[in-house]
C-alpha cells in the first residue's frame, strides 16, 4: 500500500512540475484534473459528469472578439516589409 501512495505522490509530483507555471490560488481545478486522469472508474459517464460540471461553475467568459485580438508586441504589429 505504502509503495502505491508514494507512486501517486511522485506521479503528482510530475503533473504539478510539468504545469509549474499554474497560478496557485487554482490549485483544487489542478487536482481535480489529475484525480480524473488518474481515477480507474468502471463508469466513464462519471468522469464526464464530473469535468463538465467543474467546468460551468467556473463564471468566467471568453469573448471571440477577445480571443482573436491582436496582442501589443506581436509579429504582425512589425515594420512592414
């Protein structure tokens, strides 16, 4: 048992490193994301219920317009050819 706890903490440990630029305060979305990769459900509807319903709570909105705007400093805002 000992050997698959320390399993899941380094494999944890990997997932979190390799998103080390994640904003800490959202800690709980970046472990409920590696609960559903990592959870062997027999009902895979579960997983699905569960990444949807995390995913309308969360209140924010991605506007298109915002989406598609141009950034300052980017390669299309460089002197023309």
């Amino acid at each position: 048992m000992e050997d698959g706890r320390n399993r899941l903490c380094c494999l944890l440990r990997l997932f979190l490193d390799s998103h080390s630029g994640f904003d800490r305060s959202l800690l709980d979305g970046y472990l409920d994301l590696f609960w559903v990769m990592m959870n062997k459900s027999s009902d895979k509807m579960e997983k699905v219920v569960f990444v949807l319903d995390r995913a309308m709570r969360n209140p924010k909105t991605l506007r298109y317009r915002d989406f598609y705007a141009k950034k300052a400093g980017s390669e299309d805002d460089a002197a023309p050819l």
